[in-house]
C-alpha cells in the first residue's frame, strides 16, 4: 500500500478512534460523582468505595504498557478488538450488579479493556502517518480526549437525573460498534516478533507499578520498599533475560529516555487543572458539584476545537515550537489561577481554557517528539511505557495534591494575589507556574538549542 492509500486508511481508523476515545474517557469519568450513593447503598466507607477507582487506576497503569508490548507480537486489531469486548463485558457486568463486589468487577473488567486505547491511539498514528503528518493525527486523539472530558460530567449528571447510577455503565456498550471498523481498516500488522513472552519480566513491572501507587495513596513505606523492590528485579531481569519485556536498549535511547521526565513532571503538574480546580470551585466559589462540571465543560470544547490545530501546528513548525506555544498558555493560566483564586467562576472558566489547550498541545508535542525516537521494533512497548508514566504522575499528583488541600495555608506566596480566601489554592499554582517554566528552561537546553544548531548547521551548507 502506498503512502497516499496508507494514510487515507489512517484518516478513517483515526475518525473511528475519535468515538472510541470519547467513550472511554467518559466512562473513566462519569463514575467520580457516585461513589457517595455508592458507599451509602452498599453502607461501606469511603475508602472502601475508592477500590472503584483505584483499581481500575492500577489495572489500566499495567494494562497500558502490558498492551504495548502485545502489539508487537500480535495484531493490532485482535488485541483492540479482545480490549474492546472486555470494556463491553465489564460494562454489561456493571449494569447488572446487585452487590459491590459484582460492580467492582466489572469495573476491573472495564479498566482491563480499556488499556489497549492507548496503545491503539498511539500506534496508529505511528504505522499509517508520516512522522511530517503524525502531529495532525495525534491531535484527533486530543479532540477524542477532550469531547470525552467535556461530556462525561453532563452525561453522568443528566443520567443519573432520571435512573440509577448503575446505568452509567450502559453508556460505554456502545464501543462495541467500532469493532468492525477496526478490524476493517487494521488488516494485518504484517510479521511480528518471535520467542517466549517475558511474563516474569512483566509481573515484575507490574508489581513495581502496583505497590509503588499504593504506597502514595496509603502512604505506606513497606508498600515504597516492595515497589523499589520489584522494580530492581525487573531491571535485573530484562538484562539477564533472552527476550525481556523491555530490550535495554530502549533506555539507551537518550532522546527517548529525556523526554520520559520531562512528560512525567508535566503532566504530574497539568493534572491540577483538573483535579485542585474542582476543589478550589467547591471551597472558594461555594459551587455544587452539580454546576463545577459546568464550569470545566468550555475548556473541555475549546480543547476539542483546538485539538487538530495543534497538531498542524505541530506538523509545520516543529514540535519545539508547539511546546513553547503550550507551556506559555499553561504559565498564563496558572498565574490567573493563582491570583484570581477568588473571583467569579466565569474568569475561572475561562483561565482554564487557557490552561487545557495548553496542556493538550503539550501532550501533541511531546507525544509526537517521542514517537519519533523510536524505531519500529521499540515503538509498541516505548510507547506504552510513555503512557504508563503519564498515567502514574497523574496518580502520584492527585496523592500530593490532596495533602497540600489537606494542610492548607493562611498566607500567600503570590505577590500580587489580592484574595482573602483560597490561599492554598493560589500557592499551589504559583509553584506549577514556577515548575513550569523551569522544564521549559530545561527543555531549551536539552532539545530547543541543540535543533536549532542544527537548523544554523543546515543553512551554512545550503550557502
């Protein structure tokens, strides 16, 4: 198949990825507003009831780089398609549940099929587009990520208007409808890498994965120390191992093993829009959780709007460029939130689109940059373990930050905040503004200076 054909395939199986991205990610969060009805139905804590989220949250962290892997020894679309109807299942499992166990279950089931988007989202781009055109492709998947952002909270507060909150798992059976769609457009991977599957290597990531986010949610040290732990043996392993899980080589990769930091302090840092917002809009402004969905909804649109542009951008001016453009919008809006903590929740809204187009853009730019470091043999479990990373500093945030809440603070290291309230809130941006522009610093020293000495290079022998 030609370049032409090849990408117009890929045009088609990104449309369908938009709709499957939609859907997952409203499930992944339509399901945070009920854990109050379901603790009080089930008459559980509500550390009991959060196995509702952090299990799905472990399963998908092992899932998404596990899938990686998968796909370079199987197809593409037979994994996609087994992730597919295991979503489905666990959604149908959930909609039936009369018990707890049975809804975490199929909670698990969800989160266990939902780990190969990922990988899926990212591999397509990779196979079907040239590394010229991945940036407009990547930026689909911003816009499947963003509309799914931007109607998981409307959905779930319309449904559970009228129904019982276990008909939030109806929604996500609809993704069984894109299966032929894939197994249509996929085809075959072509040959796939031979030898045993390195499954001790992979209970060994897994395990490291698993203990090292229990250890930040129950802030457990004997749970940090088995994660260290199992992650040494894993290092061990796939230096010793014929086949590991993860060739080494990889991380000699220093392109690729510079950017995993840079994303994994970024996106630690973006998560706060979406998680000390909501906290700052019910302690500060006094809202309901019923209108701060509303409140997130214009910058989950603006970013579905946007998405594509980035990627052009992306595509015709460098990714560089991208990522400067993004970490300014992010510093903007992180300043404003941080001074304004307490003005009305329309200039907060609208401080947060700043902040989420730039933080898609981010993720195009870095995404696209690291897809690029990869050969084709790497690029499965590479880009898995990108993915993986994300989704734990989104965790280990999430933990930090609600210490942080949790303390508070009577003072405000804002110089020019002017609120009498919120003063936890405005630090905790502040210092991200301040993160902020030290990685982009970084990144100049590290990626930005040594393109454009290239660029410099490139012109004198053009001369």
């Amino acid at each position: 198949m030609d370049t032409q054909a090849l990408e117009r395939t890929g045009q088609k199986l990104m449309t369908v990825m938009v709709f499957t991205l939609i859907l997952s990610m409203m499930s992944a969060l339509m399901f945070t507003v009920v854990l109050p009805d379901i603790s009080k139905e089930f008459n559980l804590s509500i550390a009991q009831v959060s196995w509702f989220s952090s299990a799905y949250s472990l399963i998908y962290a092992i899932g998404t780089v596990t899938y990686g892997k998968l796909a370079d020894r199987f197809k593409l679309k037979n994994l996609l398609t087994f992730g597919l109807l295991m979503f489905a299942l666990g959604s149908i499992v959930g909609l039936v549940s009369q018990t707890f166990e049975l809804a975490l279950l199929g909670r698990c089931l969800q989160s266990l099929g939902a780990a190969a988007i990922p990988a899926t989202a990212m591999l397509i781009p990779i196979r079907f587009f040239t590394p010229e055109r991945r940036g407009s492709a990547l930026g689909m998947s911003a816009v499947g990520l963003a509309l799914g952002s931007a109607l998981g909270p409307v959905m779930s507060f319309f449904i559970l208007s009228f129904a019982h909150w276990r008909w939030l798992f109806a929604v996500p059976v609809l993704i069984v409808l894109t299966i032929p769609f894939y197994r249509k457009y996929l085809g075959d991977d072509g040959e796939k890498t031979t030898g045993k599957f390195d499954w001790i290597g992979g209970g060994l990531l897994g395990a490291a994965i698993a203990l090292l986010l229990m250890s930040v949610t129950n802030l457990s040290w004997s749970f940090m120390i088995g994660g260290i732990l199992s992650l040494l043996l894993f290092i061990v392993r796939i230096r010793l191992a014929a086949d590991p899980f993860v060739q080494p080589a990889l991380f000699r990769n220093s392109k690729y093993t510079l950017a995993l930091p840079i994303t994994f302090i970024l996106n630690g840092m973006g998560i706060a829009l979406s998680f000390v917002t909501p906290l700052l809009l019910s302690s500060v402004q006094k809202l309901p959780a019923s209108w701060i969905g509303f409140v997130l909804v214009p910058a989950a649109v603006a970013t579905a709007f946007l998405g594509r542009k980035g990627g052009k951008i992306a595509d015709s001016k460098g990714n560089s460029f991208l990522f400067y453009m993004s970490s300014g919008l992010l510093v903007l809006s992180f300043i404003l939130l941080s001074t304004f903590t307490g003005s009305s929740p329309l200039f907060i809204a609208l401080f947060l689109i700043f902040g989420n187009v730039g933080q898609s853009f981010i993720h195009i730019s870095l995404s696209n940059a690291v897809s690029r470091t990869l050969s084709k043999e790497q690029a499965g479990v590479g880009m898995g373990l990108f993915f993986m990373l994300n989704f734990i500093s989104h965790s280990i945030a999430t933990g930090i930050f609600s210490k942080v809440v949790a303390m508070g603070s009577n003072t405000s290291w804002n110089p020019v905040n002017s609120q009498s309230s919120g003063f936890v809130f405005s630090n905790i941006f502040f210092i991200i503004a301040g993160l902020q522009i030290v990685t982009l610093v970084f990144y100049y020293y590290q990626f930005g200076r040594a393109k454009s000495k290239e660029v410099q290079l490139q012109e004198l022998k053009t001369a």
